[in-house]
C-alpha cells in the first residue's frame, strides 16, 4: 500500500490554486458545448478542489448529479486530460442546501433548447477595468530586462505628473508592462486614496467612444477621462489607422498633460515603428520617457517562479522550477502557464514533483527535454513512497522501515545517476561498503518481496519520466 504523507500536505497548497485548474478546465468545456448548456449547468457548479488525484465538483442536488455523470463527464475527463492527467477523475457531491441556496436557483434547470438571452451593448462604465491586485511593486521582479522600465515607473509613482510625461513603456507580449503599469496605480492610491486612477486598454477606450457617441453622452465620456489623476492605457498601438479614436485621444492628453495628470502608455513597439499614428500624437508619446522590457534571463525566470510559488503557497523544489525556467525563455506569462501546468499535472495524477514530472507534463506543449536524474530527485521520491521525510531517510535512524527505505533510495541512485559508491555514501553520511551492502540486499529482496518489488519499479518509471500506462503497454 503506497501512500503519500509529503504528496498530500502538496496537495492541501494545490487545492488552493486548483481555481487555476478549474478556470481551465471550464475554457475547455465551454469551447466544446452551447452557451445555453453551459450558464445551465456548469455557471453554478463549486470547484471544490482536487482531492487525492480527483477534482471534485459541487453541484446542487442529485438531479444534477446524475445529470453531470450522463452527459458531462467526458468531456470534464477531456478537459482534465488537455491539461496533462493520465487518469483523469472526477467526482461529484451534492452541496448542503445553504449552499445550493446561495449557487443556484430552485427549479430544474430548463432544457438547453431555451435561447440565451442577448445582453446589452456594454456602455462605458461597465467597461472600466479595476486594477489587478497581485500586480504590485513589491510582486514584481526585478532584473537586468526590466530595472529601467521598473525605476521609471517608481519615479513616476513617487512624483506623479512631475517625473516624465508620459511614460511610455514597450517591449513583447507577457513581459509585465500592464504589471507595471498597475503598480504605478496602486502606489498611488495607497499613499492618496482619494486620487482617481483609471486603466484602459486602448480596445476599451475606442469602445467607450463608439459606445459615446452612439448614445449622445460625449460630455460623460470627457468628464471621465479627463477628470483622472492618472490615466494608464494598454497596447496604445491599436490606436493605429483609428482616426477618430486619435482625435479625441490627443484631446484626452492634452487635457491631461496640462493639467500635470500623469498618463502611462504601454506598447509592442517604441512610437516611431506605430504606423499610421498621427505626427502630433507621436511627438506628445516621446516628450516624456520612453523605455523597454526585454525577455528576462534564466535567473530572473527562476526568481519569478519562486515568487509565484510562494504567492500561491505551493512548497515545490528548487530544481523543478529551474527546470520551467530553461523550458519557458521569452514570455513571463507562458512561464506562469507551465508552473501551473506542472502543479496541475502533478495534482491530477497525484504524484509528487519533481523535475522527470515537470518534464513530463510540459512535453506536450513544449519541445520535451532530456532529464537527468539528481540524488536528490531520488531521495524526494523514495520519501514520498515510503510516507517518511527525506531528512528521515539520510538520518541514522535504525527502525527498520527507515533502513529499507535508505537502502531502495541507495539502490535506485545508483541505478538511475552517474555517481561513484563514494558519492552516494558521503551523500547519506556513510561509506561506500555500507551502499555496496544496501545494493545487495535490495537486490536480493526482488523478486522474493513483492510489494518492495512494486515500489522499486513504480519508483524507477516515475524518476525516467515514463507513466504507468507507458510500463504497462
Ligand atoms: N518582473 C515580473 N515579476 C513578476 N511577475 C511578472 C513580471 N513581469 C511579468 N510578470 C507577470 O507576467 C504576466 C504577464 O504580464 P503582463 O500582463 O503585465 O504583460 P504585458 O507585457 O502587459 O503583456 P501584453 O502585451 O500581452 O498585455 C503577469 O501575470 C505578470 O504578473
């Protein structure tokens, strides 16, 4: 019987980002049912998080339930395995009626023929974004790609209208610029809770006027945007060829500007390569500022996974993370997709990490890469499989489940890495004759012991990065 003390302590953390695995998996369903079908049944349901390898779903009453195990669980099992489960389970509990209260009307839901009905064009005011709360200064990493770009916008936050005017920060897609950008903006509104900070994607704010227009209200759409103490917008080059949206914003700035409100600008590319920009908005983007982000480099990369890591408080090895870092080289937000991609993967399949998992739940989407096996990697794994801490294992305990698991642990490094008998014994603080000693006796314990039989070659084919279905194939 194998059971995973470290894994489920894991798995406590992961539940907490099991949202993560949860939004994904309904992306996927969504994309394969009717919208009807889909604010039906699966708007309502409570993720309730992965439990011992199963993501398990709330939904309000039995009815459901049954209804849930009919028509959708095939496709929850595709969306799981889209996201790297080799098994992928799911199950259902009916929620306690408070609950269900809370979720979901009272009535059967309506067969999925009943046509969805049409929302209303969104006016202005609904579109306004909020800024997003994890992008602050103290989560942004700093590092040779991005300490310009990172002192500037400090500047700017610490003497808004006054430092540069505008800021106008470029670089590739994912790389942090609306990070940034929101930095400046809760900054701001914690020293002087009272300013008015307002974000826009340029896509919004050429919505926003459309939206003015048609409706008559040109009066409200000046007022808000010229009545902010800090004005961001994102991806200002799709104001490219939108000549009427470039009017109205070289009015906004204007208005602005002369007022010493500050405005943050963020693009793919510097002013000059914006094509088809008007010459009087280009001149006013490079009056103040202008700086780029670059991809980060492998140090970066790791310090940025750490931090995702901590923030979410997921406990996963150093050499894990190092390993997502040499798969994911230019874009910040792919890399944050492969982190949590490994912790789903390691999750859903309920194995603990380590870098043949990560290995294994990036290859589909990343060019695979050839994992070489640590001592470290070893003792993780042996830890996990005989339910005891690794430093437990190293220690010189004499219990005899302890020495069976040092000996399987000796047994396997030498099997699966490079390393000298030296080696292995100056890494378990012993000598070689007693790793020698280790070797022989788990070697002749297989074949005659059939459980520890099972869990060397469980452990061997998960530490090469092979599943259970590959070894039984
Ligand atoms: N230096 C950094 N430290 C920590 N997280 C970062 C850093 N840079 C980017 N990120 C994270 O990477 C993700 C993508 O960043 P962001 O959305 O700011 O990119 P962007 O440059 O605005 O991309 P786009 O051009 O697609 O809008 C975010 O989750 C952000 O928090």
């Amino acid at each position: 019987m194998v059971c995973w003390l470290p894994l489920k302590s894991a798995l406590r953390e992961v539940r907490l980002i099991s949202q993560e695995i949860w939004s994904d998996v309904l992306g996927y369903v969504r994309k394969n049912i009717t919208e009807v079908e889909y604010h039906t049944w699966f708007a309502p349901v409570k993720n309730l998080g992965v439990q011992d390898g199963s993501l398990v779903l709330g939904v309000r009453n039995s009815f459901a339930q049954e209804w849930f195990r009919k028509n959708y669980l095939k496709l929850l099992e595709d969306a799981l395995r889209s996201l790297g489960a080799q098994d992928p389970q799911v199950s259902f509990q009916v929620l306690p009626a408070a609950q269900d209260a809370l979720l979901l009307p009272s009535d059967p839901p309506p067969p999925p023929s009943v046509p969805a009905p049409r929302a209303p064009a969104p006016t202005f005011t609904e579109n306004r974004k909020v800024l997003n709360p994890k992008y602050t200064f103290e989560n942004f990493v700093v590092g040779p790609n991005n300490n310009l770009a990172h002192a500037a916008a400090l500047a700017v936050a610490e003497s808004p209208g006054k430092a540069y005017n505008p800021l106008f920060i470029y670089g590739d897609v994912g790389l942090g610029k609306t990070h940034l950008m929101h930095a400046v903006g809760h900054y701001m509104l914690e020293r002087f809770p009272g300013k008015r900070v307002e974000y826009v994607s340029t896509e919004s704010f050429t919505n926003d006027l459309i939206n003015a227009i048609r409706d008559d209200k040109m009066t409200q759409f000046r007022n808000r945007y010229r009545s902010v103490d800090l004005l961001l917008v994102d991806d200002i080059q799709f104001l490219a060829g939108k000549e009427r949206t470039q009017e109205e914003f070289f009015h906004t700035f204007n208005a602005l500007y002369e007022n010493h409100k500050q405005i943050i600008l963020s693009s793919d590319r510097p002013p000059k390569d914006i094509q088809t920009l008007e010459g009087r908005l280009r001149s006013r983007f490079e009056w103040g500022l202008i700086t780029d982000i670059q991809s980060p480099e492998y140090e970066t990369r790791v310090a940025i996974l750490k931090m995702n890591a901590e923030h979410n408080r997921i406990d996963i090895p150093q050499e894990v993370l190092e390993l997502i870092a040499r798969q994911v080289t230019s874009n910040i937000r792919e890399l944050e997709g492969a982190l949590m991609r490994v912790v789903a993967f390691s999750s859903l399949n309920n194995v603990p990490f380590s870098r043949a998992v990560a290995a294994k739940a990036l290859s589909n989407v990343f060019a695979p890469q050839e994992v070489k096996v640590e001592m470290m990697d070893v003792l993780r794994q042996v830890a996990a499989q005989f339910n005891m801490p690794p430093d437990v294992i190293r220690g010189s305990g004499r219990v005899r489940e302890v020495v069976q698991a040092r000996q399987v642990a000796q047994y396997l490094i030498r099997e699966l890495t490079d390393h000298s008998l030296p080696e292995i014994g100056q890494f378990f603080g012993r000598d070689h004759s007693t790793v020698m000693h280790a070797i022989s006796k788990v070697s002749e314990q297989m074949g005659k012991d059939s459980e520890l039989t099972a869990a060397v070659d469980l452990l061997r084919r998960r530490m090469k990065g092979q599943d259970d279905e590959d070894s039984d194939a």
